[in-house]
C-alpha cells in the first residue's frame, strides 16, 4: 500500500502481516518497498514472534508483487517459512487488500502532514482494528472462493 502525504508528496509505503485476529507487525518506508526491506519485515516477525524457537511454523500467503517472488527472498526464507502465493489479478481474494482498504480510508480522514503525522495516525488507525474486522476479511475471501468454485460470474 502507497499513500502520498502532502505539500511535499513524498511517496510512503507501508508493510503489514495480518492474521485472523490481529496485525502481526507493519512498518513504513519511504519510497517503493525493495526486496531487502520485505525480508527484513519478515525476519523481525520470525524474531518477534521467535517463531524459530519453537515448533511453530509461519506461513505467508502472498500476492504476487515481484519482491515476494524475489529468488534473494524465497532463497533467505527457504527453510524458516512457507510462501502461499495467490493467483494472479485477484486481489479478491487476499485479505490484506481489505485491510489497506480499510486503512486508506482512515488515514485519509486524519491529518497527516507530516512523516510524525503520519506514524501518529497509522497508530491510531491501526487501533481502529479488531478481530471481528480480520475474520470478516477472511469470510470474505472464503465467500468468493465458493463463488468461484461454483462457476457464478462474481462481476
């Protein structure tokens, strides 16, 4: 997700893993997210969550952006977690895109000026957030995937 903070129209982008109950973990870079940025978000969740500590083992169900396919990250995540990648130009059926969705149009309401603006805001929409909203993304998505299977046109 990309949002444009004015009078300066610096382009922000922002990096968020969700689950069915809450947000694992978002970060804000400026500029277009790199493939060096997206391993490194996925590595402070493993250390985070210290996932490599225990049995658990993380599965990322990803779109197909180019820096998930990036051959530097699945070779840096090969053994530590599993990337699910969802077909291409269906954003129907990814529920992070309801989550940008829903954030956009938060942070589009408050006052964000500034880059301490806009940290400042993101933590408060962030907030805004419940479980309810993600397992409502994930019925969503199941929803359409039902559709899907049953050959009725969704558009």
């Amino acid at each position: 997700m990309s949002i444009v903070i004015p009078p300066k129209s610096k382009n922000y982008s922002i990096i968020a893993a969700i689950t069915t109950n809450n947000v694992l973990g978002s970060q804000i870079i400026k500029g277009d997210v790199k493939k060096e940025d997206y391993l490194n978000f996925i590595y402070r969740i493993i250390e985070y969550y210290e996932f490599h500590k225990t049995s658990q083992h993380l599965i990322i169900f990803a779109d197909n952006a180019s820096i998930h396919h990036a051959k530097f990250v699945t070779q840096h995540l090969n053994k530590k977690v599993t990337l699910l990648f969802n077909v291409s130009y269906t954003p129907r059926l990814n529920p992070i895109e309801e989550y940008f969705s829903k954030l956009k149009k938060l942070l589009r309401k408050m006052s964000t000026t500034s880059e301490k603006d806009l940290i400042l805001s993101l933590q408060e929409a962030m907030n805004l957030f419940n479980a309810n909203d993600f397992k409502g993304y994930i019925r969503h998505v199941l929803f359409f995937i039902e559709k899907a299977c049953d050959d009725i046109d969704l558009y």
